[in-house]
C-alpha cells in the first residue's frame, strides 16, 4: 500500500513538475536546440542571454510596476472588504442575511468574461480605461475570500468573544486582534490565491488597457511573439520564468501558513 501511495505521489510530481521543468530547459537553449525532436532536457550551454532578451523586448520594468501596483492594490481592497463582512456573516444573525449570504456565493457562478462589457462601459463614463483604478476597483472584494474567511471565522470558540467583550473590547478590536491573527493562515491562503490570479490575469488588462504605460506583464510576455516573431520559444520561455519568479517566491514564503489553513487549531 505505501509503495502504492508512494507511486501516486511521484506520478503527481511529475505531472506538475514535467512542464516547469520544460519551460526552465527551453529558456535557456539556443534557438536551434528548441526544434530538436525527441527534446534535449539538459542545454549544451546554458544561454542567459534570452533573458535579458525578454526583458529588453519591450518596456518590462513599466510592466512589472503596473502588475505589482495592480496585485498589491486588489488585496489592500479585499481585506478591508471581505474581513468585516465575513465577521458579520459569521457573527451576527440579522434579517436577510442567508439571502445576502446567497447572493454573494451566487457571484462565484458568474464568469469575469460574461460581465465584462457593462463594467467595461461604467469604467469608460468614469473616464477610468487605461489606469491602474480599472483593473483594480472591479475586484475590490472577493466571493470567494468571505466564503472562506466566514469559515474561519464560525470555528472561532464564542467564549473568546465573550471574554473579549468583558474586556471592553469594541467590535472593530475584536476583528482585528482577535478573530484576525487566529485566522491568519487562511488569509495567507487567499492572499496567495488572489495574488497569483491577478497577477496572471490576462484578459482584464486587455479589455481595459490600449496604453502600454498601464498594461501589465502577462501582456508584456504575449508581445514578444511579436516582437522577436514565434518561433523564438527561448526568449518567449525566459519571458514567462519571469512572470512565473514572484508567484515561487511568495508561496516559498507562504506554504507554511497554507499547510495550517487546512488544519483546525482550535483555542491557542
């Protein structure tokens, strides 16, 4: 049985690790070894320069700042919206709260694509198209995130709530030095979670953007196709190692508190 569940982990590692891994070995060949047919996985000599090539196909520091400011500005929003409406979804019981609860999980059902065009024509009579507010203001909250953060926050012991308001402890106090750092794991999660989905994003900064000073570098790596035409799968590789860098490092950072999302730790 061990070697059984040992096998099936292997074939998962391989399953996610194979096409990093392919991405990683063409970037850095030469263009002729990315045709060679069955593939080399080991460069004969590893070329860095199709990194630099990437990053001088077009303006990538400008497309860098707009995808940090994008990502960083989206999660800044959604944790001053989803953390105090998670709490009165868990805490409180009011009239119409199922509902509005139900409203907001019906939201999760709606693909971006298919509400696009009358947030497209708001933001355009706000004069907002080709700023950073445009691709930021749409996602200022997440379904998702009061979902899992209401979550959390249920298997909060009311105990401590109560002692917390013995104490003199405001709402706004007990939210935020309270139910906040007993919830952390989950909000790194989600943290995480957004991060890597806006930071990808492709099609929302396209619909939003025509000027290249607000665009971002999902948009900046599809360019260099055009640029350096498509067959150069080394420099378009090392363009998306690029992209890809910041999302390893943060779950580096974050994979601790995601393995503890997963796990109920009770009263601390």
């Amino acid at each position: 049985m061990q070697a059984v569940n040992l096998a099936g982990l292997l074939l998962l590692v391989l399953v996610f690790a194979l096409p990093f891994a392919w991405m990683l070995s063409t970037s850095l060949k030469t263009l002729p070894e990315t045709m060679i047919f069955p593939p080399e996985w080991i460069p004969k000599n590893f070329v860095w320069q199709n990194f630099a090539e990437a990053w001088g196909s077009g303006p990538f520091l400008q497309y860098f700042t707009n995808s940090v400011i994008i990502a960083v500005g989206i999660l800044v929003l959604q944790m001053l919206t989803i953390i105090p409406a998670a709490y009165a979804f868990a805490r409180y019981r009011f009239m119409g709260s199922g509902i509005l609860f139900g409203l907001v999980m019906i939201t999760l059902m709606i693909p971006g694509q298919l509400i696009f065009l009358p947030v497209y024509l708001q933001l355009s009579a706000w004069k907002l198209l080709n700023t950073h507010l445009a691709l930021i203001l749409p996602f200022a909250s997440s379904a998702f995130g009061i979902f899992l953060l209401r979550q959390s926050f249920k298997q909060v012991a009311e105990e401590l709530i109560e002692a917390a308001r013995l104490d003199n402890a405001g709402e706004w106090k007990i939210i935020w030095k309270l139910m906040v750092p007993m919830a952390k794991p989950v909000l790194v999660t989600f943290t995480l979670f957004s991060f890597i989905a806006h930071w990808n994003d492709y099609f929302w900064p396209l619909v939003m953007t025509t000027d290249e000073a607000a665009r971002t570098l999902p948009l900046g790596i599809a360019k260099i196709r055009e640029v350096e035409g498509v067959a150069t799968w080394n420099v378009l590789m090392a363009g998306n190692l690029i992209l890809v860098l910041p999302i390893l490092i943060v779950f580096f950072f974050a994979q601790r508190q995601i393995i503890r999302a997963f796990v109920y730790n009770g009263v601390k």
